[in-house]
C-alpha cells in the first residue's frame, strides 16, 4: 500500500482555508469537514464540544480487544493573522514554489492533514493487532482547552499505548517540551492628584517592586538534560488611568516555563512570597511539562525511523513551546509521546506562514510507518 501524500496536501488546503482563527475558534468546520472523510474511511467518529462551534473529534478505528491502541494527536485552532500585512490570502492555502502558504500551515493543519490522511491508508488493511484513535482538539492555542474537556469526560479519551503529537518539527521527532505557568498579578493603592502623591498609594510602584524580585529570581529546580533549565519573563506591566493622577490599580503578567519535577503549586507560592501577600495572583495557563523516556522501545524506535527516512543523526532535544501532551499524556496515564510533525517551528504563528510540501508528504509516510508498526501490519 502506497499512502497518498497528494490527498493530505489538498486536505491541509482545505482545513487552512476554512476559518478556525482562535480566539473565537469556531473549529466546528473543520471538524466537520474531518469527520465526513473519517467516517467513510470506517472510523467510529464522535465529536463533543466545550462551548458552541468549539468542536473537537475523537475517530476510533478498532484492533484487538486486549492490545491498546496508538493515538495520534494535533489541534484545529490556530492563531491570529497578527497586524503585519500578508503577502498572499492568508486563507488561500496558494501553493508556490513548492510552500503551501497560509494561517495553520505549518501550525498545525498539515499535521493533522498528514495523519488522518494516513490513518485513512492503514484503515484499509485487515488483521490489526491493535488500533489506532486520532484526538483532534479545539482551543489548543489558549491553553489546551479542548484536551482538557476531553480528559474531564469519562471514557472519551482512549487507553492508548503510544502518542504522536503532530505539531511543527519539520519531521525531526522531539520527546517532550516545558510546561507552562502564566499567571497575572494584580496590585491595588489609592488614587489622588498627580501633584500631592503623599495622598494615595501608587499601585504602579508597588508592581513595580514585585518585579525586581522577580527579575533577581532564579528557580532551584535543576536543569533538564533535553528541556534545559525552567525560565521566568515578566510580559507585561501597565497600570494607571492618566499621567497626573495617582495610579490605584497595575496589572503584571508573568509567563514561566518549567521542566519536570517542578510542581506548579510550589511555583505559585515562590511567586506569592516575592510579589508579597497583596499581589492578588490569578492563573491564565497551567499546563505541565513532559519528556519521554529515551530508552522506551517504542520511543528508540520512532527516532530510529526518521533517521532513516530523513538521513539526518537526530539528537533528543524538546520543544520550546506546550503541548496538548501536557494533558493528554498524564489522561492516558503517563504513556510515552513523541512530538512529530511536519510544519516549521520557525515558522509558527509569522505572518507568510508556510509549509514545505514535501514535508507534508514525508509525515504522511513516517505517520504511516509508525501506525502499521504499532498495530502488526
């Protein structure tokens, strides 16, 4: 069987010119347009939503009862176009000088065009020793927002035994990536005329404490021989309404990439205890760091095909960015996960984001060969 790389050109094509820019998301369409091939195809396909047009799908396609399957991975969001004019249609997937071009081409709709187009292949083969289950998910982009209702709904997610996450690696697989902790500290005062400050109680000031702390801070988790060592990089700082009044509120936020072994509880207290008692902290994103074990077979194995594949010596090394592994890989109890696919880190959320086609059409093949070697064929 020979997998057909042109379909999952044309099908990234599709998915990149039906609109799923988040926020608002509305992934419903491609979801929709998902489903429709899948369930030809002879997936068992369903599709839960966390809010309306917030679609996600979970498409199943059966092996041996006592042989856990292998799911495969990637999110439908994408980003927005940023204000920097595009060079072409944003939406047009136009193909040029063999780069598909166009918003979620590279994150993430060829990944996920790759691996249903190869799910798609190995459905048609009979005697699977196991099966196989594609988790594609809404609201990644805003903190893995579609995983995370998925992992609240019983005996939705499957009981897998290997998972590919198909975000953008130019097909170089990577073993996990840093969590994230965001968090956004408020600071209040009281206000009075600009020109009597001894009246108030200037908020901005007090944010502005709490920020050298921060800046002088250096966690004592020690580094991650693949992830590197945890960070901390205060994003923002504003407060106050006018230039002569004293300001009573300023907002910080504060965006922290952890490795594991750090718990994000302990983080948030370290920060409470710099910012002081009344910084008043809230969480935007919480999700974990993960890495998979180097030694797995599984995980040795899929490296030693894409060595194969693309002729490059491929170091372990992890992703700058999260995941939805974040969440799915402790929902499906701790399994081993590789980050593969076919898109350009590089080239995430820029505007004239492209992918290479020939990137496209390689996923396909590694995507393939994973899924037949996981499931006996």
């Amino acid at each position: 069987m020979t997998p057909d790389h042109n379909s999952a050109v044309r099908l990234t094509q599709d998915l990149i010119r039906l609109r799923s820019i988040n926020p608002p998301g509305d992934e419903q369409a491609c979801a929709d347009h998902l489903a429709r091939s899948l369930e030809a195809a002879g997936f068992e396909v369903a599709a839960y939503s966390f809010a309306e047009g917030r679609t996600s799908l979970v498409a199943r396609l059966d092996g041996d009862a006592d042989a856990k399957p292998i799911c495969f991975t990637g999110h439908l969001d994408t980003v927005p176009l940023g204000g920097a004019p595009w060079d072409r249609d944003p939406l047009g997937a136009e193909i040029d000088g063999g780069r598909l071009y166009g918003r979620g081409s590279s994150d993430m709709k060829s990944g996920v065009a790759a691996m249903a187009i190869a799910a798609m292949d190995v459905a048609r083969l009979p005697d699977r020793k196991a099966g196989l289950v594609l988790v594609f998910t809404a609201g990644e982009e805003t903190g893995c927002d579609g995983a995370r209702f998925l992992a609240g709904l019983e005996n939705v997610l499957p009981r897998a035994g290997a998972l590919v996450v198909g975000e953008p690696t130019g097909n170089d697989p990577l073993i996990g990536h840093k969590g994230a902790l965001w968090l956004q500290a408020v600071f209040r005062g009281v206000t009075a005329h600009g020109s009597m400050p001894e009246l108030g109680d200037n908020a901005v000031y007090k944010a502005a404490k709490g920020v050298l702390h921060l800046a002088k801070h250096e966690f004592k988790a020690p580094g991650h021989n693949q992830l590197g060592r945890p960070s901390l990089n205060v994003g923002t700082l504003n407060g106050g309404l006018n230039v002569n009044s004293v300001p009573d509120h300023a907002r910080v936020q504060v965006d922290i990439r952890t490795v594991p072994g750090q718990s994000n509880e302990t983080i948030l207290e370290e920060i409470q205890a710099l910012l002081g008692e009344e910084a008043e902290i809230a969480r935007m994103v919480d999700v974990g760091a993960i890495a998979s074990n180097l030694h797995d077979a599984w995980v040795a194995g899929v490296f030693e095909l894409c060595e194969r594949v693309t002729g490059r010596r491929l170091d372990p090394r992890g992703a700058p960015f999260f995941t939805d592994a974040s969440v799915l890989v402790p929902a499906m109890s701790q399994l081993p996960a590789v980050i593969l696919g076919p898109g350009e880190t590089a080239m995430a959320h820029k505007t004239n984001e492209y992918c290479e086609v020939a990137k496209i059409e390689q996923a396909v093949g590694l995507y393939t060969e994973i899924a037949r070697k996981w499931m006996g064929l």
